[in-house]
C-alpha cells in the first residue's frame, strides 16, 4: 500500500545548492533542513527551488554552497499559519541525496510525474497576446491518510484540456517544478515580490 501511493508522486532533479540549509522541524528526534537548489531550465532562465531534507541523509553542518546534486522524492506541501490566514508552503521532500560532478542535458534535469485528484474548478483564460493558460490544484494522495496540494500550470492545447476537468477528477500530470516570482500589493503604496511553485505540464492525462 504505501509503495503504490509513493508511486502517484515522484520528483528527479539535478542542481546547485544556493543556500546554506535552514532548521525546519523535527519528527521523533529526526531534523528536518531546507535548502534551495538552482535548476536549469532548457531555456536559459533558471528555477530555485527549495528542497526538504533529513540530517540523516546528508550532513546539514557542511557549507555545500556550489554543490551540485541529484535528488529524487515528492513535491510536497503543508499549511503554514500565518496570522488570521494560511499559506500553502512547497518544497521536494528528499528520499535520495547524491553529490555529482556533471549537469546532464536540461531536459533531464527536472521532472515529475502525479497522480491525482483535481480539488478546484480549473481557471481557464488568455494572455494579452493570446495564448492559453489553465491553472489547476491537484490532490495527491500520502499514506496515512495525508495529502499534498499541487498547483500546476498547462499551456496550450493542454490548458483547452485542462479546463473541461471537473473537481473530483483523477489525472496523471507530467512535467518539471518550477519558480515564479510575482509582486503582491498590499496597498496603494506598499508591495511584496513572492515567490511560487508549481508544476509546469508537459503532459496530462484524464484517469477513467
């Protein structure tokens, strides 16, 4: 049971630490450290992006800034409280940990496969110069009765796709974690560069 739902959520990934790594929390004595790692995308922009990992895996003490690494695991997600409101808070957790010495070619670099359940209407609409876009939340399942809450982003004729999903429906979604910065205002004068994460799709398909 808890293999097959492993199965539904799998994340591999190569690149460079950026930061040094961050306490998180502890479970039953076992520390729980973020760090960021920069990723290369086939374009020459760049993702960051943060990386949840045990002391029991790797050594949380060592400077390992300009490390490159390889990691596989799941995009996962919890809510963090902030104030009167909640905050939905994304990093890889890290099953794997190996240092390398060469980046293979950027498309193998980033990719994720899930399996899950669409949890909100799908938000269907065009850019200014009209190319399409859907915005999705999807569901993914952890043993235990857990889930993880993934946004992802579709393009194209997988957008058109997308938005005739309804809330409840299974789907497979291939496709890479990504970055996203964007400016919050907070009033006429006042505003906060963010940054979010999703999965960009390369590839969905609807589960009968």
């Amino acid at each position: 049971m808890v293999e097959k739902v492993i199965e539904n959520n799998k994340v591999s990934i190569v690149g460079e630490i950026v930061s040094d790594f961050r306490y998180s929390h502890e479970v039953f004595g076992e520390g729980f450290y973020l760090v960021d790692i920069k990723v290369d995308r086939l374009s020459e922009l760049t993702d960051t992006i943060p990386l949840m990992v045990s002391e029991r895996l790797v050594d949380v003490n060592e400077n390992s800034i300009g490390q490159l690494v390889e990691v596989s695991g799941q995009f996962r997600s919890y809510n963090k409280h902030e104030g009167e409101k909640n905050r939905l808070v994304l990093s890889i957790f890290v099953r794997e940990w190996e240092e390398v010495d060469d980046n293979p070619d950027s498309g193998r670099t980033n990719q994720i496969f899930m399996d899950g359940y669409v949890c909100k209407n799908p938000i269907y609409r065009k850019t200014p110069l009209g190319r399409e876009i859907a915005d999705l939340l999807i569901a993914v399942n952890r043993p235990y009765g857990k889930s993880d809450y993934i946004p992802c982003i579709a393009w194209g004729r997988n957008a058109r796709y997308a938005s005739s999903f309804e809330i409840g429906s299974r789907i497979q979604i291939w496709g890479r974690v990504q970055s996203r910065e964007y400016i919050k205002r907070i009033n006429e004068e006042e505003s906060e560069r963010h940054v979010a994460y999703e999965v960009s799709v390369s590839k969905l398909e609807y589960v009968e």
